[in-house]
C-alpha cells in the first residue's frame, strides 16, 4: 500500500503519544507504532513522523511504502519528493523478516517513485554493514558525513546529495500535480500513473 508524504527536518528529542493524536489515520498510527521500536538510533521518530511526514503525506511530497505479509506491516520505506530533493527517508524490516528481499523491494519502489536512481539519503555509520550491499548494487556515492546528526558520538553517512538536488524549480505547479497522480495497485507496493 502507499500513502504519500513529505520530510524537511531534523528529529526532535521531544516525545509525543500516539495514541492521543487524533491527526492520524489507522494506517500512519500503526506505521509509527512499527517504525518506534526498529529506530532506537533516532531520537525524536516520532515527532518527525507526525510533524514532517504526515503532512507530506497529504500534500503529495512523501510516499509512504507498506510491505505486509498475511496482513501483518513488515516493512516500511519513505520517500521524500519535493522541489528541493529527492530522498530516502527510512527504510525499516522486521527482524524476522530480514534477509529476504524486501529491503531491495522497497528501494526499487521508492526510486521509481522519486523518479531517480541516485537519491539523497543518510545511514548511521554503525549501520551501514546492513545496507552497504544495497548501496554497492545501487552505486550509490558517499558524498559526505556529519557526527552528531541524530545521535551523539556517531557519524551519518549522506549519499548522492548533489545528484539528488536538481533544479526542480521550473516544473511550478504541474509537479505536484503529477506526484498527486500516484496511485496503489492493491497490496502489491506497486504503483501507477492515472490516466
């Protein structure tokens, strides 16, 4: 299934319950509820899931990726689609899921949504063992890397950000209007234009 959204910030450390926002739908509440406890290294999760995501979700600058199985959310990707960027916000698999594909899924997905083959996108440094193969495929290019981004004392690795940041600023209005087009193809994560 997809949703769509928008990211422009950094986390906050400040808390926020999400069984008391009313903002949110039954799917983006048990998003967050399965993106919580996968992103222990990013302080603050949840209030940019509900403050950056959400909105771009309902103005068409966020994709909001859901990989399930028997009904059960075991994956996440989201992506960030705007005139300032094309990114990969997250990606997040169940533990007992991993290692099956889905990681490669859910980029193949987001790069056809965003439209690019090189997106900006960040890792911790001490996770980068679980993506590097990813980003081997991909050929992704380190471009630079920031200590105490998210998380004191760690390193976060930044990839593609020159090639991820064109000049989108002539495609005005008719942008949004065509990233407003996406639709789902039933459960399968794949998408398609409406005609």
């Amino acid at each position: 299934m997809l949703i769509n959204s928008k990211r422009t910030g950094l986390h906050s450390i400040q808390q926020v319950d999400i069984t008391q926002s009313t903002t949110l739908s039954a799917k983006e509440k048990e998003a967050l509820a399965f993106l919580i406890p996968l992103s222990q290294d990013y302080p603050g999760i949840e209030n940019w899931f509900i403050r950056k995501v959400v909105p771009g979700l309902r103005d068409g600058t966020r994709l909001l990726l859901r990989i399930e199985r028997e009904n059960v959310l075991v994956g996440i990707g989201i992506g960030k689609y705007d005139h300032t960027e094309r990114k990969i916000c997250t990606v997040r698999i169940s533990p007992q899921y991993a290692g099956r594909g889905l990681g490669l899924r859910i980029f193949d997905n987001l790069l056809r949504w965003l439209d690019t083959d090189q997106p900006h996108l960040t890792v911790t440094d001490h996770r980068l063992p679980i993506f590097e193969r990813i980003f081997n495929y991909y050929g992704f290019n380190l471009t630079s890397h920031q200590k105490g981004l998210y998380v004191p004392n760690a390193s976060e690795l930044s990839y593609n950000e020159t090639a991820s940041n064109p000049d989108l600023s002539d495609t005005g209005e008719n942008f949004f209007y065509e990233r407003r087009k996406i639709k789902t193809l039933s459960h399968t994560g794949l998408f398609k234009r409406q005609t």
